[in-house]
C-alpha cells in the first residue's frame, strides 16, 4: 500500500490507488497463503492494512477498516483448511484486495462533496482535490476501478504462484 502511495501524486492517478496496491498485495497474499497455512492468517495479514486506513483519523479510514476486517473473514471462509489449493488462493485472494476498490472509495464516489472537503480541511493541496472533485464525480468509473483492481489483484497472484513455484522452491524454502 505504501508503495501504491505514489498514486495520490495527482487527483487524476490517485483514483487507481486500489489497482496499484492490489498488485503488490496480491504478491505478498500468495506468500502468506502460502508460507502460513493455519487458519486467520489472512484476517492477521489484513491487520496491517487495517491499521493503515484506521491511522488516517478521517471516516474513510474506518470505513476501510471494518471493510478490510470483513472481507478477510470471507477471504478465510474461502480459503478453508485446503490453503495450497491455487483457485482457492486466487479467487480469495480477490475477495480480499477488493476492499480497497468497493468498500474503500465508497466515500469518495457517494459523498464527493465531503470527501473533497474533508480533503482540503486536512491540507491536501487545492488543485488536487478539483481534480479528485472531478473524477470521483463521474460515478461510473467506480466499476472501472473496481474491475481495474480484480485485475490487478489477478496479475499480483499469478506472480506471486511464480515466484512461489520458481525462486522460493529453488532456495529450498518453501
């Protein structure tokens, strides 16, 4: 998520923060199915996101906090005992990366007005947040958003199985 950050640069890229740091995440979610095959060890890895939204003190990041919590229970209810299972990992895997796009920019698509002002009030620059006004305006490109981070949650885990099936069996570590 960090590194998705570099998204807010503008109000124009900040809106496919989610598709950015869906990729990453869906790396690291591979390895953590992975590596970690006991039960909650998704709900524990969406602790740190968690922290992350709730740190920000605005609702949006409360918002994203009871998100990320849910749909990693979900996540987990998928995943069952079977953690290796590849379709398993995969569709869960997407269940839990799409906090970011639904539950996320909820706030930002439905209440614009006082997302953006909240924005201002928290010293983020003008010009930004017209440009974010105008994008989370067009309330259609939620959908591409969301689609936007299925897929990059998608490419995230199909790097992750190959990283997992060709350097780490390689090292012997997994």
């Amino acid at each position: 998520m960090v590194l998705a950050a570099v998204m807010n640069i503008s109000g124009y890229t900040a809106i496919f923060y989610p598709a950015v740091a869906s990729f990453f995440i869906g790396i690291l979610y591979v390895i953590v199915s992975c590596k970690v095959p006991k039960r909650f060890a998704v709900l524990i890895f969406g602790i740190v996101p968690c922290a992350y939204f709730f740190a920000s003190g605005l609702i949006e990041g409360v918002i994203g906090s009871i998100g990320v919590i849910l749909l990693s229970f979900i996540a987990e209810a998928i995943l069952g005992k079977e953690r290796p299972d590849a379709a398993k990992i995969t569709v869960s895997g997407l269940v839990y990366t799409l906090y970011m796009s639904i539950i996320g920019m909820a706030e930002n698509f439905l209440f614009t007005d006082k997302y953006c002002n909240d924005a201002l009030a928290h010293g983020i620059d003008g010009t930004i947040v017209e440009q974010m006004r105008q994008m989370y305006g067009m309330k259609w490109l939620w959908a591409v958003v969301i689609a936007a981070t299925a897929l990059c949650t998608f490419i995230g885990i199909a790097i992750g199985k190959a990283i997992m099936k060709k350097h780490l069996r390689k090292a012997g570590l997994v």
